[in-house]
C-alpha cells in the first residue's frame, strides 16, 4: 500500500481544489454560517497511530455521528429489547421523513433516523432529566474519546430547539403511539444537544476506535461494548448510516459510516482503522458531498473496503 500521509495529502488537495463542495446545512440556522471551504480527514489506525491531513483538529457539529453513539448507549442498557422501540431496517426515506411512522405505528425503522434517534433517546432517559441524561451522554464520548476538553455548542442546541418543529413533529407522533415514556419535550431537549456535540476530525476517529476491535477501546483496554454488539452497530451503519444514500455510500465506499448535516463522517475499516471526515458543503440527501469522494479514493487507494479490493 502507499503511504497513508501521501494518501491523505491528495484528498486534501483534490478537495481543496474542487469547486463544487456542495451546499452547508442551512435550515438549522447555525450551521448556515459555517465556512465551506474547510476540509478535515483522520485515520486512527488498530495500533492507535494518527494519521491526518487538513483541518483535521478543527471542531464541527457531529449532528447525526452521535446517534452511534446514543444507540451504542442505549444498547449497552436495554440489550435488544431496544428493538422493541426502534427498528433495524435501512429506511429508503430523508432522515426526518415522517411518512413510514403513520404506517408503521410509530415505530421507526432505524435508530439513526431522526424519528429513531428521539425513540433511542427516550430509551436511554428511563425516567431521568434531560440534564443528567446528557451528562451520562457527553461522559460516554468523553471516555470513548479520551479527550475531557469535549462540550456541547449550546448555540448550535439552541438554533436547532427553535427550528425544530419536525422533529416535534415526529416525537408527538410517537407519543401518540404510546411509544414514549418520557415527557416529549424533555426528549427533543437531549436529542437537540447530543446532536449539538463540537468534535474534531481527530477526536471522532478516536472515538470511533471500538468499532475497529471488537467493542474494545485498544488505546486504553477497556471494553466499550460486547464484540457482538460492536459487529451489530457497525452493520447498522452499513445499511442505515447514510438515509436514502446508504445504498449509494455501500457502493461507492463499501464501508460502514454514518454521517451528519455538520458534514462530517466517521467510517470503519474492521480489524484496521477508524477513519473520521469533514466538509461541510453536502449533497442533496444530506451527506457530506467530498467527505464522501474522500473515502471513496481512501477506500480505492488503499483496498480498504470490506466487499473486496
Ligand atoms: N440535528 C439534526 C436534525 O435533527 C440531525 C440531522 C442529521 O445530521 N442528519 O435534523
């Protein structure tokens, strides 16, 4: 294989010099703001050796990245009667479609819907305050991180509260359901927040690291999650971590991943490297456009796809 760093090096280039980076998130006002033109890549490698390029210690919104991590939770405390609340299926559909919950009686198809990400969320509250809910949330990724210095942009949770009448609308129509047991607003207030986490490229590729081994942290030795469950959650990413691109993601990077509207994306290579990257300029579907075409080339230059070389 080539060396990583030349790797890496090119993408940064190539992405630099690319004029169409796609359109940042604009209906959450905050990230309306955020500067297109920068680009971040990480790769956390088995034996904890960081390889990066560009704006790889810039901090960005991880938006939809944390619900691998709310799920990761959620799953470590309920097992799979998780499963009882939210589904296991790709969608087909936007992340805050409402469309399947009417016809499937609230229940959402995947946990990194939207709609599955509140379902989790309330899974994880059992009763608690948002407050002491979220602080078991950032303890997680603090740990799994390694890195304390971690916060919550209460501006970006802000923007989100104040325009976040769909995914009103999609917790209400669970509740309707009786498929939450906390009070709703109290789980849009934790949902807005963990979204709202600020991490870098370097961070999330860190944090990613227990979906490379088998549910254990290597850098530090403490198991996160059974190696069952690690193999299920990057499988859910693999067919669920992108909406109505996952399809497309599988077939041009061929690697589990989830994304977010900040525009980044962590992705992981079993048994070898978490990769972690950012641009905020996204594609029509909401998933970072040359985070995307960056691990593609990763995954072409280095035969890191897990369908084969
Ligand atoms: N916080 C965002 C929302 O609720 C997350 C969406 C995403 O990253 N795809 O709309």
């Amino acid at each position: 294989m080539e060396e990583l760093q030349t790797i890496l090096d090119d993408i940064v280039t190539a992405a630099r010099a690319e004029p169409d980076k796609g359109q940042v998130a604009s209906y959450i006002p905050q990230l309306a703001n955020i500067d297109p033109d920068q680009f971040g890549i990480a790769v956390c490698l088995a034996g904890g050796e960081l390889v990066c390029a560009g704006d790889a210690d810039t901090l960005f919104s991880i938006q939809s990245i944390s619900k691998v991590f709310t799920t990761t939770i959620a799953l470590g405390k309920l097992g799979d009667t998780l499963w009882q609340r939210v589904g296991r299926e790709p969608s087909g559909d936007p992340f805050n479609s409402i469309i399947q919950l009417e016809h499937e009686n609230g229940k959402p198809r995947n946990p990194f819907i939207n709609a599955g990400a509140i379902a989790v969320v309330d899974a994880i509250m059992q009763g608690r305050q948002p407050k002491e809910t979220l602080a078991e949330i950032l303890a997680f990724i603090r740990w799994i991180a390694n890195d304390e210095a971690i916060y919550i942009d209460d501006k970006v949770a802000r923007s989100e509260v104040l325009t976040g009448d769909r995914n009103a609308a999609l917790a209400h129509f669970m509740a309707s359901c009786g498929r939450l047991s906390n009070n709703v607003d109290k789980v849009l207030g934790v949902y807005f927040h963990h979204c709202s986490v600020a991490m870098s490229c370097v961070q999330l590729a860190r944090a990613a690291q227990f979906l490379v081994s088998d549910g254990v942290d290597l850098s530090t030795g403490a198991r996160v999650l059974s190696t069952q469950r690690a193999r299920r959650i990057n499988s859910l990413m693999m067919m669920c971590g992108h909406y109505d691109g996952s399809g497309e993601f599988a077939y041009r990077v061929g690697l589990p991943g989830k994304s977010g509207v900040g525009g980044g994306i962590i992705a992981v290579v079993p048994d070898v490297a978490s990769i972690a990257v950012w641009s905020p300029g996204l594609d029509k579907i909401g998933n970072s456009r040359l985070g995307t075409r960056a691990l593609e080339t990763l995954t072409r230059r280095t035969g890191w796809s897990v369908f084969g070389r």
